[in-house]
C-alpha cells in the first residue's frame, strides 16, 4: 500500500494559502506586488486578496505602498514580517515540509523510467555558484520530468531549474572530472535516490 500524497493545502486548508506562505516564508527579504503573487503561485486575484487579508490580519504580513510620486505609482506590496511571533516557527516548519514535498517528487518520477541518481542542490541548500537545483541521472522521459518537475514549482511558488543525465553521460563527465558534475558530486547536496 502506498503512502497518501502530501500537499501543502492538507495542512493550512487552502492551497493558495500555503502557497503565498511558502514563497513569503522562503523569500523573507522580497516584497511581491499582488500580480505578480498570482503568476508565482498560479491563483486567481481574488483568492490571492482574501489570503493576503488573511496573513496580514494574523501579523504574518505586511502591506506597504510603493513610493511614487504618482498616485498610479503607488501600488502596494507585500513582505513576510519577520518580527512576527509565528515567522520562525513557520519558516522552520516549512522547510521540513519541503522534505515531503521532495519525497512526492521522487515517487511521481519512478513511475516514468528509472533514477540512478538524484540530488537537490543550488537553492535547496543556499548554494547560488550551482547552475542547477535539482540533477537527475536515469532513462526517465524529459516531457515527463518537465511535467513533474512544474507541479513540484508550483507546489513549492518558484520556478527550479533541473538537468537530465543519462547514466553513461554522467559517468563520461566524472571520468573527465567535468566541473559542472564535480560542484555538484562534490559540493552540498540533499540526496533522495543514490543507486550509482
């Protein structure tokens, strides 16, 4: 028997809810205008509003003007407040259920092919020098990879960028110590499937 699939909307009762706390929550120095919070997490205006009124009544968020000289410049944005009595246990809580969020990746992947290897890395573990965030060896499907890897985004309220290696091409660019392979192989990394 498998286990249930973990999403973000089990636990806070919305999906656009967990999905504006997870981008808030993981990008505590950024201020979102709202048009630009619901192409990130993928909602509709008006349940972006309702959440943000929501946050804000609760002092997870803050509203703040835009300065301009003109009315019409004047739009607001929105921050995490990182003064709020629940912004550290939030944020911690969030980055263990980032792990699930993980886990679901790798199984909705098994189903399309075999994994030999796969390790996130880049912005799961702070490291900005990564050309990638997420490596995957195996035979999958690149379409397949493409769709799982854009509900993963869209779970998560930010794009990921992510590289496909064949098994023997990994293996050519260890054996000619590529620097690309080796930042990663030899740099921090969470790793989910090691088969290799």
């Amino acid at each position: 028997m498998s286990s249930p699939v973990f999403r973000l909307e089990h636990l806070f009762g919305s999906q656009t809810r967990a999905r504006l706390l997870g981008l808030f929550l993981l990008h505590p120095g950024e201020a979102f205008f709202v048009r630009e919070l619901t192409r990130r997490i993928d909602a509709q205006l008006n349940s972006v509003r309702r959440e943000l009124k929501n946050l804000m009544d609760l002092g997870l968020v803050l509203e703040r003007a835009a300065e301009g000289k003109k009315l019409a410049d004047r739009k607001k944005f929105y921050q995490v407040n990182p003064d709020s009595v629940l912004y550290p246990d939030l944020r911690n809580l969030f980055a263990k259920l980032h792990v699930l969020l993980k886990q679901n990746m790798v199984e909705a992947l098994r189903g399309h092919g075999t994994i030999s290897y796969l390790v996130f890395t880049g912005r799961f573990v702070g490291r900005a020098d990564v050309p990638t965030d997420i490596l995957v060896v195996g035979d999958l499907d690149p379409q397949a990879l493409g769709a799982v890897v854009e509900a993963f985004e869209k779970e998560l309220g930010h794009e990921v960028n992510y590289t496909l290696l064949s098994r023997d091409e990994f293996d050519y660019r260890r054996q000619v110590a590529d620097r690309f392979l080796l930042s990663i192989v030899d740099g921090q990394k969470i790793v989910m499937v090691d088969e290799i």
